[in-house]
C-alpha cells in the first residue's frame, strides 16, 4: 500500500471568508494565495499558505450543502485533514480492499485543479480525510 506523501491543507469550515481574511493574513501572518468557487461542491474557498502547507477556509454558496449542514450543527472550525498522494485513482482501490469506507468511490475535481476523494469518518477514527492529487508540479 502506497503512504501518504505530505500534509496538503487544513480544511476550516466558516460561515464568511471575508469575514475570516483579516485574521488568517493579518493577524496570524499567512500568505494569502486564492479564493474560487467549486460549483459541484457548493463551496467557495479561499487559500493561505504557511511553509509547504495551506491553510484552506470553506463557504457554503447554497443553504442545503453539505457544508451548509457541518455549519449548523457543529459551527465554524475544523472540517477535515487533507492528504497528498500519487495515483489517487489507485489508493482509492487499495483502500477499498482495506475495508475503509469511502465518501468518494473515485477521484473527481477540487479546488486548484487537483483530483480529490474523502473517506469516510466512519473509517478514519472521527476525522474527515481527503486525499489529494495535485496537478502537475503543485503540492
């Protein structure tokens, strides 16, 4: 079985970002990169990097999301650990073999064009984990 190659972002559930910008650029110091929205997800995001590692703030963009749902019933804060890998295609399978429940049973598109999945939290002790697959030369 193929190993995780880095963390790739923290995923942080608010209910604004630009309520939220002042404080992750300003006050905590970190580079602000990007925002964009992710139609089939419902989710715009915004970006910041520290070292080799983002930090990746989520808005819902319609009341009946997924992530409209975390909001209400957890509030604002951690939302998953993102994880980045090679061949997310195929460690999707080998985890399948493994008997970890998978939210996505195949890759499909993410923010900042790379191919993503999540398991299950059923399967992964609590926490919301996605895999990665960066495009090209990004990490």
């Amino acid at each position: 079985m193929k190993s995780v190659q880095a963390l790739n972002h923290i995923g942080i559930a608010v209910r604004s970002i630009s309520e939220q910008i002042p404080f992750y650029r300003d006050v905590l110091g970190l580079e602000y990169e990007a925002e964009e929205t992710i139609a089939l997800q419902n989710v715009r995001v915004a970006f910041f990097r520290i070292g080799s590692v983002r930090v990746e703030l989520l808005e819902p963009t319609d009341p009946e999301s997924a992530l409209a749902r975390f909001l209400e019933k957890r509030g604002e804060g951690l939302h998953h650990i993102a994880y980045t890998v090679e061949d997310l295609a195929s460690r999707i399978e080998e985890l399948k073999r493994e008997g970890i429940r998978m939210i996505d049973a195949e890759p499909r598109p993410g923010a900042q064009q790379m191919k993503i999945a999540f398991l299950h939290p059923g399967s992964t002790h609590g926490v919301l984990t996605e895999l990665c697959e960066p495009a090209g030369d990004q990490g």
